[in-house]
C-alpha cells in the first residue's frame, strides 16, 4: 500500500511571495505566468513532478492557499 | 499522516497582510494549537494596536482589542474576572516594547497566569518603518535612515525575552522564529506549552517570535527570512530562556 498526495492550491488567496516555492524539497511548485485576482503572479504545481507530502508549503504559506491530502493507493 | 488543512479557528478568508508577512503563519499556528487542545470555545485573546489590530476577523474564537500596549492589562482583568477561560495577547514590538512596556512588565512581575505572544519584527511595520525598541543596532529604518546607532543617543535593541526572564512571576520565556518549516514546527509546540502552563496554573508565558517584515525591510520574502537567520539571532538568540 503506498500514499500519494493531492496539493490543492487556491490560486486567488496567493500573494506571489514564493516561500512555498523555496522551501519545497521536491521543487515540486513554479510561479504561474498569468496574473490572478490580487493581479499577482500566483503558486502552481508542475506538471510532471511528485509531491511526498512533506508539508514544508503549508507550513511557511503565509495565506493559507495551500492544502494537503493524502488518499492511499492499494 | 493527517491531511494538512486550514484549521476550523481559522477562518477561510484573505488576510490584508502584504505578501511574505509572518502574521499570517503566527494566526494559523495559534489557531492549529487552539483546536488540538479543543480551546476554542473557552478562549479569549486580546488583539494590539499594530498591523495585527484586525486579528479578530481572521480567527473564529472570542477576541477583544485593547488600547495600544494596553493587551495584557485588558487581559489581566478578563482573566480575573474568568479564570476559567484561558487567555492570550497577540503582539508586536511597538506595542508590547515600547507604548505597553509598564503594562507588560508589572502583568510579568505579578506573574498573571496569561499566555502572551510576541511578535518582534525590528521595526513599527504598521506606521511606516520607524524604529522601534527592537530595531537591531545598525538597521536602516524611517527614523534612522543610516541605521540605528546608539552612540548617537538611539539605544540598543531591547532583548524583552530575557528582561522578563529574570522576574519570579514568569513560568516560561522563550525566542523562536518562523524562518524555516523547522522553524515553524518549534514554534508551534511552544505555543503549545505556554497555554498548558496557563491551564496549568504556572504563570505568565512569553513566546517571542522573530517575525519578518518585507515591505519595511525593503527585502524579498524569501530574502527577509534568511535575515532573521543570518542578522536578526546574532542580537535576538533563539531558544528557552526560562521554563520553570
């Protein structure tokens, strides 16, 4: 049985101060190119890569944009 | 392993905090620790004048504002009129160090039975970047354009945690920072054990935060938080001064 883990961003709280992206281990996030409803550039995962579900983005965001869930895989 | 989500007391609106403010993660672990230990319903805090005058709106538990640097009177008479509620100050060095510190220094010395939590950012964010009692020696602000110089009659930085470290009524002093996750998770768990002192009955509890302040150090997010563990511990060590 292993776990994967579902980061959900709400893009229109984010204030584009990038900690999340810093302190991920997996450099898993990347700053958007669009601009959202404060008209900053906002939080997005990356296609491709793997969250491990540390937690690091919800701990040091500020915003209370990120959250994590972890569903089990059988 | 939970998921990691918004705590209930916190609620699900934007703060106006700038982008990078260390207020918004010291509302979430307050408001994370309140509902661990099923707070909510008997807590009361005791918002300051300062960029977090408006704490109210975000957290979903009782909240009054006090005059500035008056928190921890106003809680010293909500806790004697309720004992059975646990209390707590949300503040920042302008209003905790400077305009409160007789309030703050006699609650200490009598060592109400409070948890008070302190957010040193160096600076009054709020008005425009002066300096404040905390500002490191050197540090550019709005009133010390070249940088706090106390041989020019500005003074040293205030170390509060330590001061109040020394009087007899204060159960738990301690200096943390929000800089790093790591960092965040030490936190959390003092804030943690400053309100089981208090349902303890130990006495008066300090966490002192270094928090940063981006806009007013003219400093990336990021670039802010490898100041405080760069510049702002080498004045404001980290760690437990006193648990007793």
């Amino acid at each position: 049985m292993t776990s994967s883990f579902e980061v959900n961003i709400n893009k229109d709280k984010c204030k584009g101060c990038q900690l999340c992206i810093f302190f991920c281990p997996a450099k898993h996030l990347k700053l958007s190119s669009d601009l959202n409803k404060k008209g900053v550039k906002y939080v997005a995962k990356k296609e491709a890569s793997k969250c491990s579900g540390c937690g690091f983005c919800f701990l040091i965001c500020p915003d209370y944009c990120i959250e994590i869930y972890e569903s089990e895989n059988i | 392993m939970p998921n990691k989500t918004r705590p209930a007391s916190l609620k699900n609106i934007s703060t106006h905090y700038c982008s990078g403010c260390g207020h918004g993660i010291l509302h979430r672990l307050v408001a994370e620790v309140i509902d661990e230990m099923k707070l909510s319903e008997k807590t009361i805090g005791v918002a300051p004048v300062g960029c977090a005058v408006v704490a109210y709106d975000y957290w979903d538990f009782d909240v009054c504002e006090a005059a500035h640097g008056r928190a921890l009177a106003v809680a010293t008479g909500i806790k004697r009129c309720r004992p059975q509620n646990v209390v707590f100050t949300y503040q920042g060095d302008g209003d905790l160090v400077s305009i409160g510190l007789a309030e703050t220094f006699h609650t200490a010395n009598r060592g109400e039975n409070l948890t008070c939590i302190f957010i040193n950012n160096a600076c009054y964010g709020m008005t425009g970047g002066q300096m404040a009692p905390t500002t490191l020696v050197g540090q550019p602000t709005a009133t010390t354009p070249w940088g706090r110089n106390p041989k020019s009659g500005e003074g040293w930085p205030v170390k509060l945690s330590e001061i109040l470290a020394t009087l007899s009524g204060v159960a738990f002093a301690v200096r943390s920072t929000i800089s790093s996750p790591r960092e965040v998770i030490k936190t959390r768990e003092y804030i943690k054990k400053a309100f089981s002192n208090q349902i303890e009955n130990k006495g008066f509890s300090i966490i002192e935060v270094l928090s940063p302040c981006p806009t007013i150090w003219q400093k990336s997010p990021i670039n802010a938080m490898k100041w405080i563990d760069e510049e702002m511990v080498k004045t404001f060590p980290l760690g437990v001064i006193k648990d007793k």
